[in-house]
C-alpha cells in the first residue's frame, strides 16, 4: 500500500506532561553556564525550540554571550545532564496524556503512514522524556527536533526532507500532518502546506487553537478514531 501520510507529533503538551522537569532543568543550565536566567519566570516556553528559548532569555538581558553558538552548545549540553536527573526526581508527576498510546499504536499499525516527531526539544532531550514516561521513540521513524535548527518554522521541511528514505519521496502539502498543542504547531507547517491538528491538552484551549488556524481541534486524543478520520480526511 502506498504511504499516503507522514504524521508528525510534538512531545511537551502533546503527547506528555513533564511536571517541569523541562524548566527547572533550564534554570539550572543557565546560571551554570551564564550566571543568570533572564526573565524565565515570565517566559513562556509554549510552542519554542530548546535552542530558541535559550537565546530568547539571553538577548532579554543582553548578556554579552546571548548569540554565541559554543555558549549556546554548552547550556544545551548541561541542560541535558540535570534534564535527566530532574526526570527521575521521585515524585515527579509524569503522565502521558490520555489516548496517546492507543493512536501511536493505531497509527503505527497501518502501512498507509509513517509516524514520526517534531519538537522544539533537543534529540537528547526528546529521547529523555519518552524514555520517562515508557514511550518507545523507535516507533518514531523520522524526526525534526530542536536541535536540527532554532526556528520551529525550519522543522517542518527537515522532516519532510528525511522522511524521503522511508516513504520513496519527499511528502508534500497535506501529505504531512503536524499535531500539536500551540498555534506554533499549527503555524510551523504553513510553508509547506502542511494538516495542522491541534489538541488543547497543553496551555492553550480548543478556541485558541481553532483561531490559529487548525484544520481539526479536540479537547484530547481519548478518540483515537476520530483523530486518524482527520489525519487521513
């Protein structure tokens, strides 16, 4: 059967809730590496890459190192190292939000779609999060992370452009679907052409999403049915 769809899901708000871990492990990055967080505690990390919310924070406060791509690597690097210690702090509130295992594995059982990931989460960081909550990121088959580039509106063709290798081509227009729970989900794929699919399991609600843009919007993915009608519709 020919692969009609490459699906490409977000993680943070998406698929899982970290309680955190994300920001706290940030926080600690910065003051290592640059002696200061920026205005992190009025900062929304909603719908940003790793990379992106880094260099926001710095420019914020114009520290002198904010645009240097070795200071940038090097938080990055340390942000991984405490993420993972903070991922296994006990009681931290890690959940996979309801539905998502049974549409990954929906999805990953047809032959008509590859399954994949886009998000603003650095590869490390992305494998760190799904391992937390028992998710395996082998079912993911192409990826686009924050790590590929600063701007989420770059990933969206880097996958694309890898997906080649599994489906025979580049996937174009509405062959790829982004689900997502931010209008920069929704928005990111906009270049080219991409299904935007919004969930507001994340900070932002069904209104919001739909205004932004989004070909279908649902309160959560406790239907999978309905989610993969719209994927394929």
């Amino acid at each position: 059967m020919e692969i009609r769809k490459l699906v490409l899901f977000d993680i943070d708000g998406t698929l899982l809730w970290s309680d955190g871990a994300g920001r706290t492990a940030i926080r600690r990055a910065l003051i290592d590496e640059m002696g200061t967080t920026g205005p992190i505690d009025e900062y929304s990390f909603a719908g940003k890459t790793d990379r992106q919310i880094v260099r926001d924070l710095m420019l914020a406060v114009q520290h002198p190192e904010a645009e240097s791509e070795a200071h940038l690597d090097r938080i990055c690097n340390r942000y991984t190292e405490l993420l993972e210690r903070e991922l296994g702090t006990p009681n931290r509130d890690l959940k996979v939000y309801v539905g998502v295992r049974e549409l990954l594995d929906q999805l990953g059982s047809r032959t008509d779609s590859v399954v994949g990931l886009l998000t603003g989460n650095l590869e490390t960081g992305a494998e760190l999060k799904l391992s937390a909550v028992g998710i395996d990121i082998a079912q993911f088959k192409v990826a686009a992370y924050g790590s590929d580039a600063t701007d989420r509106g770059d990933l969206p063709l880097i996958a694309a452009r890898r997906a080649e290798r599994v489906m025979g081509r580049i996937p174009r227009g509405e062959e790829v679907v982004i689900l997502g729970d931010t209008p920069a989900d929704v928005e990111c794929g906009r270049g080219i052409g991409a299904r935007a699919i919004a969930v507001a399991t994340g900070p932002y609600d069904v209104e919001a999403l739909r205004d932004a843009g989004a070909y279908a919007v649902f309160e959560d993915f406790s239907d999978p049915a309905r989610v993969i009608q719209a994927i394929f519709a």
